[in-house]
C-alpha cells in the first residue's frame, strides 16, 4: 500500500496558510501534514497540533531553523513572506534548505504573470522564479491572482465617506476569494502531474473600481461613488489617511498596473485546479460589508 507524501505548509498560521491546511485536511490524512510556523508556542500552532498537523519551526529568516524543519518532507508549500524588500534572500533560504533536504517538489506563490508583471512587487517573485530554477528541484508556479479580501481595507472609509479612491481608471481585475487560492495550492500539492507547470491563478469575472464601488454601494444601501485619482494623488491620499509609507506606495503602483491590465486574466486556470468556478467578488464584498454593519449596530446598542 503506498504511503501518502509528507506535504510541507511554510507560514501555516498566516491568513493563506490557514487555508490550505484546511483544504489540506480535506484531502489527506492530518498525519501527513506539517506546518511552518515561525513561533510554535502561538495559540494558532497549537490549534493545529489539536488537529493531528504536526508543527515544526520554520522562520525564512533563520536558516538555521529550515534544515530540520523540512527533513523527510516529500513536496513544499512556499508561501511568498510578506516583508517586502527581504523576500529574495528569505525564499533562497528555503529553497537551498528544500534541495539539502531533498524535498521532491517546490510549489510556489508568486504573483499572476511574474514574468511580465509590471507590478513593483512582482520584482521578488521573479527573483524567486528564477532562484528556484537555479536550484533544480522540481517546481511549480502558482502564479497568484489578487485575492477579493485585499480590497476591503478600502471599504470602511468609502462607507463613511461615500468615495471609494483609486487610481486604476477601467482596469479590470480578475480576482477570488483567498479560500479559491488555498485550495488550489492544497490541490497541487497533494496531487500528482504537477512539476513543471505554471499556473496563472484569477477569478473567473473581472471588475473595475467603479463596479466595486456600486456592490458595494447596493450592499449597503448607500450611495458609493468610485473617484478616479492619478497614482501620485491616490499614494498621497492613503498616505494622509495613515497609511504607511511602502504599503501606499505598494497601493498606488497597484492601481496603476490595474490601468494596464496587471490583473487581467480569463485563463481559468483557478477554477480548473479547485474544479469549480470562483468564488464571485460581490460575494466577498457584500459579506464583508454586511459584518461591518452588523458589528456597527452591535456597537451602539452596548
């Protein structure tokens, strides 16, 4: 009786993590599952450790940590780390501790179309690309899409403000929910046939700004507006709003490469991986406003 693969999960208690162990969970048995987890003694690896997951120390930024932690692992899950500017070298890290330890398959997030992205954060990912071809482990490419939940940080203000700003004009963005993008992961890497793919992961439908503006405007019954800015304008706004610096700056070149159809893809690779269609935006989008006001009204009546 074959055995099942040893399937690696590095950020296990992140927002994209979580999910995959989910899906994983789904799939195979949870013996057969390891987390990455940067502190073992967080409540989040101890839930997994309830679940039958094992849990093992794995921090991108301590090499010291990967080589036990990927020892008699058979595929890894590199999830891209979220400190932009160290990506590069902390992905190296992984992937020369997954190659001593002779993991058999590397299956990583990057960003849709790595390769001609002109996004600022598509810069590591490529570097990350073309580490991992250097290295000569069998890889695949999950070339992700932007998740749904990504734009709600925006919805709190338009709600209060009845503006939703930006700068991507009538770009179109063909996103899914984080859960769509988590199970695509799982599905690679519990299955079979998948070294040496490339996967350009994106909803099904795509959306402008404005459309966005008028979901969520119907969601909450009220009127939403979409105010188109330029990427100087939009990166100063958010700025002023208190954001800091890197993530308006990440913001405003986002948008600008919405305008040129950064974000655009009608491959359906997605919905062919989890083997349904995505989840749709408004879905997400209204979800996400409903809970504010419920949370809203929950507040006054204390």
């Amino acid at each position: 009786m074959p055995t099942t693969p040893k399937l690696f999960v590095t950020g296990a208690t992140g927002h994209l993590g979580t999910l995959v162990i989910d899906a994983l969970l789904e799939m195979v048995p949870a013996h057969a599952i390891v987390a990455g987890v940067r502190d073992i003694a967080r409540e989040a690896a101890a839930r997994l450790r309830d679940r039958g997951v094992e849990v093992r120390i794995a921090d991108y930024s301590r090499p010291e940590t990967l080589a036990s932690a990927l020892a008699g692992v058979d595929r890894l899950l590199l999830i891209s780390g979220s400190e932009i500017g160290k990506r590069t070298v902390q992905h190296r890290n992984v992937i020369t501790a997954a190659k001593e330890a002779g993991v058999g398959l590397i299956a990583y997030t990057s960003i849709l179309h790595a390769d001609s992205s002109p996004l600022f954060l598509a810069d590591e990912h490529r570097q990350t690309e073309a580490a991992l071809a250097e290295a000569g482990v069998p890889f695949t490419l999950l070339r992700n899409g932007w998740y749904t939940e990504v734009f709600t940080w925006r919805l709190p203000a338009a709600l209060s403000q009845g503006v939703l700003i930006g700068a991507a004009a009538e770009g179109r963005i063909s996103a899914a929910a984080r859960a769509d993008y988590a199970r695509a992961a799982a599905t690679v890497l519990a299955g079979d046939d998948h070294a040496g793919r490339i996967y350009e992961l994106a909803g099904d439908a795509s959306f402008t700004l404005a459309q966005l503006a008028a979901v969520v405007s119907e969601a909450s019954g009220k009127p939403i507006v979409y105010q188109n800015m330029t990427p100087d304008e939009f990166r100063s706004a958010a700025a002023s709003a208190g954001v800091p610096e890197m993530f308006a700056r990440i913001l405003s070149d986002t948008d600008a490469g919405v305008a040129k159809g950064a974000l655009l893809d009608e491959g359906g690779d997605l919905a062919r991986l989890i083997g349904r269609p995505t989840t749709p935006f408004q879905a997400t989008i209204s979800g996400f406003v409903h809970d504010q006001q419920a949370a809203g009204q929950a507040s006054s009546h204390a």
